[in-house]
C-alpha cells in the first residue's frame, strides 16, 4: 500500500538541478600579463618620483615593487596554466607563508652553520633548498589531495618565488643603504639584476624537487623521502651552489685564461679579489656563460619531468 497526502498537507518542494560550485575562484586569462606591465610602469614611476624629490619614504615601495614584480608574475602565470584546480589558497599560502619560512630558516641555519670557506656556496645550496622543501611541505601537510608532479611543479615553484621575492627585497635594501646615505643607483641595479635572473633560480630549484616529492607522496597525505627525492634535492643544491660560485669560478677561470698568479689561499678561506680593467670584459663574458649554463641545466630538468606527467597537458 502507497502513501499518498492527504489534499490539504503542504507538498514538500523537490530542488531543481543545482549548479555545483565552483572548486576555484575564476581569474582572467592573461593576467599575468597586465601584472608585469603594470607592475613595472609603477616601479618605473617610483623611480622617477623618487630620484626627483629625493623622499627616502618612497624607498619601501621602490624596494617592494622591484623585488615582487617578476615572482609574482611568474606564480600567476604558472597559477593560470597550469594550477587553477590547485586554489588560490595554497597558492598564496605556498608564496607567503612558504618563503617567509625558508627565508627565516635559511638565515638561521645559515648564521650557526656556516663560516667562509671553499665549500661555502655548497652548504649555502643545501640549507636553503631543505628549508624551501620543508616549507613546502609544512604548508601541505594538511592537503593530501594535492600530491603529483603537476601540483608539485606549480606549488614549489610558488615556494621558490616566495623565497626569491622576500630574499631580493633584503638585498636590495643592503644595496641602497650605505655608510655615505642612500645609493638609488646600487638598488636599482640590484632590482633589475635580481629580477631578470628570477626566473631561472629559487623557483625553478624548488619547483624541480617540489614535483618529484609530491609525485611520491602517498594518498593519505604521508611525504616519502624515496632515492629519487633525495638524489633530486642533491642535484638542485649543486645546482644552486654552482649558480652562486659562478663569480668565483668566473674570475678562477679568467686568472688561469689571463696567467695571472692565483692567490688559492684566498680561495680557499672564501675571499676573492676583483678583476682588473684588463681582465673586466672577459670576466663579464665567463660568468655569464657559466650563469647560462647552469639555467639551461634546470630548464631541461624540469621540461623533462613536466613531460612525463599527462595532466601537465591537460589541466583546466
């Protein structure tokens, strides 16, 4: 026997179909594009404001503008490509909160365990990429939806650019302050230096190692220190050594190219002497090269681990 109500009794409404909701805020494409022009039309703007009037106040803002800009742009593009089923959350707790971490565990570690020596940029390589890696995965380790080497690529790299963005604002902060005042010239040289050298150093190291950790993380969200990930985070700290050791290997080279008498004890307790006028241009012309070089190693790593993923193709 049915039931049916009885003609007085409320009918209870059936929903109509419901449109799921959205798993991700929906940004523009192509917004990465008006971030780093816009951005550098206000770091330029700053510029010219600041060398007019001379306002140190404006200083902050120079620093920030030219010290975010590229990061920045590079997270959105990677974020738009790439990472739009990832969320904007992670996305910027990956930035902030991860390269606040590894810039405040790099200069820790750093400061006790470190001293002048041949094998400085070594230990300078494996410090920060640990503490980028262990950011990464303090801001992870409540998602263990997000593992693969897709979300490993995009999120590390985001770490990286944190890193990169907070680390360039302090350098160009020692440039512009001086026993003499303030230097505009130091920091902007070292703005622009930093920023066209952004792309192809901390987020291309954290996003190398980043994608083989959570390629291997378990679906219950457990991170697994397997051979490829700990052979994967001693080649991107050779990498980083080598990218900071292009200035010492560069005027190395040029002394032994040039047979001018090489002071190794210098070298070895870490001091290095700078280059004549006669040896300037062919060390300009090394360390580049070596720079190059050691980019184009990290390029070709992390293309090749895109490559094995399908869904790197094939994200929303």
């Amino acid at each position: 026997m049915t039931y049916s109500p009885s003609p007085g009794a409320p009918q209870a409404r059936i929903p109509g179909p419901q449109k799921p909701p959205p798993t991700y805020p929906q940004i523009r494409a192509g917004l990465w594009r008006h971030c780093l022009w816009g951005g550098l039309t206000l770091w330029a703007l700053t510029t010219v404001v600041t060398y007019a009037t001379r306002n140190t106040t404006l200083l902050p803002t120079l620093i920030l503008l030219g010290s975010f800009v590229v990061p920045v742009t590079f997270v959105l593009w990677a974020y738009e490509r790439h990472g739009r089923d990832l969320g904007v959350s992670v996305i910027l707790g990956c930035f902030l909160t991860g390269g606040t971490l590894g810039v405040l565990g790099a200069s820790a570690m750093e400061s006790y365990l470190l001293r002048p020596s041949l094998w400085m940029f070594v230990g300078v390589g494996l410090v920060e990429e640990a503490v980028k890696l262990g950011a990464l995965m303090f801001v992870l380790r409540r998602q263990p939806r997000l593992r693969g080497m897709r979300a490993g690529l995009v999120l590390g790299a985001t770490v990286g650019f944190g890193f990169a963005a907070l680390e360039s604002s302090g350098y160009a902060f020692n440039a512009a302050v001086t026993t003499e005042g303030i230097d505009l010239r130091a920091l902007l040289e070292t703005e622009m230096l930093r920023g066209v050298l952004a792309p192809f150093g901390h987020g291309l190291w954290t996003a190398i190692v980043g994608g083989v950790l959570l390629s291997r993380r378990d679906v219950n969200g457990r991170f697994r220190f397997t051979g490829a990930v700990v052979g994967t985070y001693a080649g991107v700290s050779l990498l980083h050594a080598l990218w900071d050791s292009t200035h010492g290997i560069a005027l190395w080279l040029v002394a032994r190219l040039d047979s001018t008498r090489l002071h190794t004890e210098l070298f070895a307790q870490g001091h290095l002497a700078d280059p004549t006028d006669q040896q300037r241009h062919l060390f300009t012309l090394v360390s580049v090269g070596l720079l190059v070089f050691v980019s184009l190693i990290g390029v070709t790593w992390v293309r090749s681990l895109a490559s094995r993923d399908p869904s790197w193709r094939n994200t929303p």
